[in-house]
C-alpha cells in the first residue's frame, strides 16, 4: 500500500513521575537538533516511517543477494508473491488502524490509534500522508491530531501534543535513488517489490486461514534469514495478501513481532486498513502540512558532506 507504511513503538508506561517525563521529553528534542551528521538524520527518517507504516515499508535492506541455500518455493507461495510484485498503485486512500500490544505475563488491551492513509505516484518520487484523528489506551478513547508525511523529500512530522511540526530533509533536491526501492531507499514499499529480492531476505510460507483473518486474504509469515538486519529487529512479519478482485496483491494487514535488546519479542505492530480506495482523483494540496499559529517548526536539514582539504605534495 502506500508508505509503510508501523508507528515506533514507545517505552512501556512506568511509574516515573510526570516531571521526569517531561524531562525526557526534554531531552529528546534537544538531542533532535543537534543530530547534525547525515547518516543520522536519514537513519532518523528510516525509523520513523519504518515504525509507522509497516504495510508500506518492508522494513528490510536487501541488497539482491540470494541466500545461500533456499529450499523449493511453495508453489502456492510463489504465485503470491508473482501478484504482490505485479501490483501497481497510482493513488490510494484507505483507513487504518495501528496496534501495539506488549508482551507480558497478564493480559491488557493494545494501544490503537484510528486514521487514514493517502498515497500518490507523482514524478518523480510518490508522496503519501497520514492522519491519526483518536487513539485507545486501554478502554480509554482519545482525540488525537497526529500527522506523517513523506513529499518525496522531506518527512513532516506534526504532533498536536507537543504543538511542533517537524521537517526532516530525508533525501537531497537532486538525488537520483529511489527512496521506495529495497536496498536503495529509506521507505521501501510492499508492493512491486521483486520477488527475489524478498527471497532474499525472508524465509517465507504460507499459513492456514483462521476465522479472524480479513476476508479474502492469504496469509504469509516473512521470517527473517540468519545474519540479515531485519532479523536484529524483528522475528517475525505477518501479512495478509488480498486474492482476488482490484485489491489483488495488496497487503490489507501487517503484523511484526518484534525483539527487545535480548532479541526476545517484547510487542506485537499491527497495521490494518480498510475502505481501500484506489484511484480516487487525490490532489496535491492532500499531500501538505502548513504549521498551524502556535506551533514550534523544527527543520533539520541533510548537511552536506565535508570533503577533507587534500595535503600539499
């Protein structure tokens, strides 16, 4: 679908008092604006839209290496992945629904955050766009304005919380990579991606459908190949492909697990959409976030790349 695209997941709530919170916060935001290295804002873009849109970024960096052993392709898994690579979007809205749930001995209902999604393939890069408008904590529901944005060269980020609107200059004005392409960019999609590059990186099979599936979907679990840095994030990634009808080849629902320090799985990502609209006609002011009065604006910039001053013979 369009970029992603799983949300970071936060720490767990602790008992620290509010103050200490704020502090963090603090924090935070101040070692934000003196990430001056180019490497480290690009890693920052990677792993915010990495974390928010799983079903639009793989999340992987393949390199178009094959595995050095593979067993013989599932016929039935191949097939799926023939019409994953064959999708093609032009432009999309759908809704969607982002969960994080911990894994713990007791029990809790997962964190939900309720919005929608708007993608577009423009030339020369796609933009898409997200929008949060409420959020679950628990049996709490919330009224949230939380927005993502990828224009095909800055990541805008704006949090009515913190009243900030956050620019990340993710690519340079004249950068011919493709930041939606596995193993070139920061945001690879889902769809149109080869199917050997997945091969690549994932050990893939098919899994038997369960009542709570989404209607018309066959369900594949990626798991990550040894030695592959997917797998130092997550042990598993679960999609739902639809099978048949013009959403053909699009995932519907994404579900990661992914590993604490230890390289436990310590939560549970799911990402799932619904009213899938293709092609609806989007234009282009959809895909732009104008600071509202009130609100800070932070613009971090790619600095360029120092080039070392070359000794006298």
């Amino acid at each position: 679908m369009s970029a992603v695209l799983i949300l970071p997941a936060k720490p767990r709530p602790t008992s620290a008092s509010n103050a200490v919170i704020r502090l963090k916060q603090l924090y935070n935001q101040a070692a934000r604006r003196i990430e001056t290295e180019q490497h480290m804002r690009h890693d920052i873009g990677r792993r915010t839209l990495a974390g928010m849109i799983l079903v639009l970024s793989l999340c992987v960096a393949v390199h178009g290496r094959q595995p050095a052993t593979q067993t013989p392709l599932d016929p039935a898994v191949d097939e799926i992945l023939t019409r994953l690579e064959q999708r093609t979007v032009h432009d999309l809205r759908a809704k969607l629904i982002w969960e994080l749930k911990y894994i713990i001995e007791e029990e809790e209902e997962p964190d939900r955050k309720f919005g929608v999604i708007w993608y577009k393939q423009r030339d020369p890069t796609a933009q898409f766009k997200v929008q949060f408008d409420s959020k679950t904590v628990g049996t709490r529901k919330r009224r949230l304005d939380e927005q993502h944005l990828f224009d095909g060269r800055w990541y805008i980020e704006l949090q009515s919380k913190t009243k900030t609107v956050t620019r990340r200059e993710i690519r340079a004005e004249n950068e011919k990579a493709n930041p939606y392409k596995l193993g070139e960019g920061a945001f690879p999609l889902p769809f149109g991606q080869k199917k050997a590059d997945i091969l690549a990186e994932f050990d893939v099979k098919l899994i038997a459908p369960k009542k709570k599936d989404p209607p018309n979907t066959d369900h594949l679990r990626l798991t990550p190949r040894p030695g592959t840095s997917t797998g130092r994030t997550y042990k598993t990634l679960d999609f739902w492909i639809a099978d048949a009808g013009k959403l053909s080849g699009l995932p519907l629902k994404v579900v990661a697990g992914k590993r604490d320090g230890a390289g436990a799985v310590n939560s549970l990502i799911a990402v799932t959409f619904s009213d899938v609209e293709l092609n609806p006609g989007l234009s282009a002011s959809v895909f732009e976030i104008i600071t509202p009065s009130g609100y800070e604006e932070i613009i971090e910039r790619i600095e360029p790349i120092a080039v070392p001053p070359q000794s006298s013979p």
